[in-house]
C-alpha cells in the first residue's frame, strides 16, 4: 500500500504571491513536514487556498521537486489562479 | 480618478506615501485589502482571486528586480535593441532576469489569463514602448508622448 503525506498548503495563509513567501514556505515543509519515508509521496493539497501566483508556487514546487523528483504529487483544485499558476511553471522553456 | 498617478510618473510630482507601496510588506497588506474590497463589492470569486493573483506577480516582480524591464532583461539578453522587444520578451518568453536561476514565469502568467478574454485586458508603458496584452485593447496615454522613466501598468477587467 502506498503511503501519502498531504502537505495542506493553506497553512502558509490564502494569498500565496511571492517568492520570498514561497521560499520561505519550502524551507518550513523541508524541516517540518517530511516524509516518514524514502518511498512516502508528498502530496500537495489546495484546498481554501484563494489567490496563487506562479512566483510562490514555483518555489515550493520546483523545491520540492528538486528534493522528492516524481513522488512530489499535486491533488485536484478548482481554484483558476492554482490551475493557471501550474500551467504557467510546468510550461517548457523559451530558451 | 487616475490623474494624480500620470502625473507622478510623467511630471514626477509628488504623490502621498499612502498610495505608494515602498515595501514587499506593504503591498502584500494591500493585496489583502484589495481582495476583501472586491469581494465586498460582490465581484465574483474566480475574478477577484485571479484579478489579485495578476496584481500581486506584477507588484512583486517590482520587489523582485528593481531596475524596470528593459535594464532587467538586459543582463542576460545583452542584445535587446529597445524598450519594445523587451517588453514583448517579458510577458511573452518564459525567460529569467535572474540567469542562470530558473525562474521568470509570472509576466507570462499575466499574459496567459488576460489573453483571449474580451473583458480582460492590461496596458503596459516602459520607457518609449507601449504594449496591450488581453482582449481589451486600450491606452490611456493616447494624447501623451509615451516616454518616462518607469513602468506604468493599467488593469481593465470587466464584469459581466
């Protein structure tokens, strides 16, 4: 059975724009909220989350990515500024 | 309603520190303000969190980099010829001022949820260049030479 650690990323307040806040915020899940194991997925959830922008999540996102690669999993959201955000840092590369 | 704004970044008059945002604490304090004011105001949910995610990458990309987007984009595109082609590049490549820190996506992100929506648009003045990104095409500084220091930005988002 696989095990999940669900990281609620409304704890970090519901207006979620900058990098600085970003990075703050990753360096709080990486000390904080790490998985119990080497195989656990990090599931990022986004619920009452209100505004995202990519700035912020490209930190916590890309951070974390860098430190838990594929096992880092982002749970379904309605939010637009969420599903917009993503969309803009997951697109490729211009150069 | 706006005047005191053109004239500040045109004439460089003097503007009350009240409508100044002279720090990342500050605008962020404001950013809140402004999404409980739109909600308020009954604006719909999706549009006031989308118009305040906008506003807020724009704002912080002024905490971010400091220097406009022309001076920015310069260190790491020395080639840049003009204001205009860096103010394309900024909102239309997903490119960094920052090389070689993987980032520069959040003009981008402005770009993408504005464009293809006939109530949503942005003019964007840097140096001599002027630029519209959205379905709404507007300028406001019609009547005026387009040249100053800065980065003057206008949001126009319809309700429908």
């Amino acid at each position: 059975m696989e095990n999940f650690l669900k990281i609620e990323i409304k704890k970090f307040g519901d207006i979620l724009v900058s990098r600085p806040a970003g990075k703050e915020a990753l360096g709080v899940i990486l000390a904080y909220m790490k998985p119990s194991s080497d195989v656990e997925f990090v599931e990022l959830d986004f619920t009452d989350v209100k505004v995202m922008a990519p700035s912020w999540l490209d930190e916590v996102y890309t951070g974390l990515k860098e430190h838990y690669g594929e096992r880092v999993k982002l749970l379904p959201t309605t939010n637009q500024s969420v599903i917009k955000s993503l969309e803009t840092i997951l697109a490729p590369d211009d150069e | 309603m706006f005047a005191k704004y053109f004239d500040w970044y045109y004439y460089k008059n003097e503007l009350d520190s009240a409508d100044i945002s002279e720090t990342r604490d500050v605008f962020q304090a404001r950013l809140d303000a402004l999404l409980r004011n739109l909600l308020r105001n009954k604006i719909p949910e999706e549009d006031a969190y989308l118009i305040t995610a906008v506003i807020g990458e724009m704002g912080n990309n002024c905490f971010d980099h400091k220097q406009g987007i022309f001076k920015t984009l310069s260190h790491v595109r020395p080639d840049l010829k003009n204001h205009q082609e860096a103010l394309q590049l900024a909102f239309e490549k997903k490119i960094s001022g920052r090389f070689p820190e993987k980032r520069g996506n959040g003009l981008k992100f402005v770009r993408q949820v504005l464009n293809g929506n006939p109530s949503r648009g942005l003019f964007v003045s840097s140096g001599d260049a002027t630029s519209n990104f959205g379905g709404d095409h507007f300028n406001p500084l019609e009547s005026m030479s387009n040249t100053s220091n800065g980065v003057l930005a206008f949001l126009r988002w319809r309700i429908s």
